[in-house]
C-alpha cells in the first residue's frame, strides 16, 4: 500500500486527497467500472490518466471478458478520443468480428457517458511456426547491462513516478533507447497476462526519444498502435525509438519493441505538434 501525503493535484484519482491507495493502477468498482489510482496520473495534466496505463486495462478488460488462450492477439489499435479523465471510468467490450482463427475484439472506455478511448484487437489462431522464426533486428542489451534512469526529471505525474527505467543508448533529440516496466498491478487484486502488464509501459515511449522538452512545445499522441508477433515473455519493455516532426503540426513516433527474449514487435503514435497553451 502507497501512502500520500502531498495535497490533493488530481480530482479523481484515488490517492488525490490524501488517502491510501494500492500499488495499482486501478481498482475495479463492479463488473464494468474502474477508478484510477495516483500511480496512473497523466505527465501532460495531473487531473487525466496517462494513456500506458490505461492502454493495460483495456487489454486486461479484452483478456477477463473474452479469454480464448489458442488465439494470439497480434495488434492493439488504441484512439484517444479526447480528455482521459482520472477518477471513476467505465470500460466495455465487445466482439466485432467472431471467427475460429480470426477474430477482433474492441473495447471502449468512457467517463460520464462521453468515450475517451476505444481500443480494437485483431487476434488469431495460434500454430507451430518455430522452424520458420525468425528476424534481422537483433535483440537489444539485456536489463541487467542498462543504467537505471530517473524519467521524472524531464516528466510529471504520478505514472511516470511510478515506472521503473534502465538507458540502453543516451537520449539524442529524437532518439532514444530504453528498457520500461510498469511495476504495480493493473487492477487491484487482479493478475493481469504479461501482454497486458507489458502494454501498460508501451505508450510512454513518446516520452524517452523527445526531440523538444515538454516546456517547450506540447506534442501528445492521438493514437496507439501495437503490433506483436509473439507472447511477451516478461513485463520489461524494450524500446529503440526515433521521433520526427514534420512541418505543419504532425508528428510520428516509431518504436522497436523488445523483450527480454529478442524483437517482438512495432509500436506506432501520431502526434499533433502544438505551441504550449499561454500561462494564465
């Protein structure tokens, strides 16, 4: 248990006034709705969920309601379709394309009746593919050679606080590479798959390879998209990221992804490129 004694920064999230709250990053309140914690605090607001750890419940949401352990899901579309609030959220899901080996699933989280995020998961049969595996990318340095990294030196949030980091290659602007693990439980109570733990640090690679500081231009991601070839095999993820900005407002930000078994995968986010809001 986590206890805070800094005053309330974020209305909503469990922990905001002073109360204890779990190494988690949500609890479950009933069969649909969840509350976040302090651990899943926003780096661009204090009062909204950093999209990491959301993007692990609503894996975790697909995983408790739809369980089908001969499928291997192999691509998770998030779209952020606004402000993710902290505090009580609902989440629900659904099956859009029933299929033996192929099938998609979505699921879609809200707050106060307005939707926030909608995820949508191609998943497919599983086979015996093991002669013909096999990729160019080599594996990234193992954990265990990398330099612990404090992130809450450039970000904020109680998210970012809560994340373990490791350098594998020194931030240059618009590149990086690092090992993340998102520590706590996603749900209180609740054992998560190593996918869905594995997704909840995904999303915080638009934040290691930053070719501008947060200070100085805003540059937060309207999308997710993850593309997996194969089970992770633990909750570390490893990112070798690259940024780029175009000219008018866009941006894009690349990721390998690695485990600690090799390359399994790409992650993808769309930026939009905005001057700071003006101080008040």
């Amino acid at each position: 248990m986590t206890e805070t004694a800094r005053p309330a920064e974020a209305p909503g999230h469990l922990g905001a006034d002073g109360e204890d709250f779990p190494d988690a990053y949500f609890m479950r309140l009933d069969g649909t709705r969840f509350r976040s914690t302090l651990h899943s605090q926003g780096a661009w607001n204090d009062a909204e969920q950093h999209m990491a750890a959301a993007s692990g419940l609503l894996a975790h949401a697909v995983d408790v309601d739809h369980p089908r352990e001969d499928m291997l899901p192999a691509r998770f579309s998030y779209d952020i379709l606004g402000f993710i609030p902290g505090g009580e959220v609902e989440v629900r899901t659904r099956v859009l394309r029933p299929g033996r080996t192929i099938e998609l699933l979505e699921a879609t989280m809200s707050h106060g009746g307005r939707s926030c995020i909608r995820l949508t998961v191609w998943r497919l049969l599983r086979g015996e593919t093991s002669e013909a595996a096999g990729t160019l990318r080599p594996a990234m340095p193992p954990v265990s050679d990398a330099v612990p990294t404090h992130m809450g030196d450039r970000w904020g949030g109680g998210y970012i606080g809560s994340i373990e980091a490791r350098t594998v290659r020194e931030h240059r602007p618009g590149s990086a590479a690092m090992w993340l693990r998102a520590p706590h439980a996603v749900v209180d109570g609740e054992e998560a798959s190593v996918t869905a733990r594995f997704l909840a640090a995904v999303d915080a690679a638009n934040g290691i390879a930053v070719r501008v500081g947060p200070d100085e231009l805003a540059f937060p991601n309207v999308d997710l998209s993850v593309h997996l070839v194969r089970d992770p095999v633990s909750p570390w993820v490893g990112l070798d990221t690259h940024v780029t900005f175009g000219p008018t407002g866009v941006g894009l930000t690349e990721s390998a992804l690695h485990d600690e078994a090799g390359y399994l995968g790409q992650a993808a986010q769309a930026l939009t490129v905005r001057p700071l809001p003006a101080a008040r």
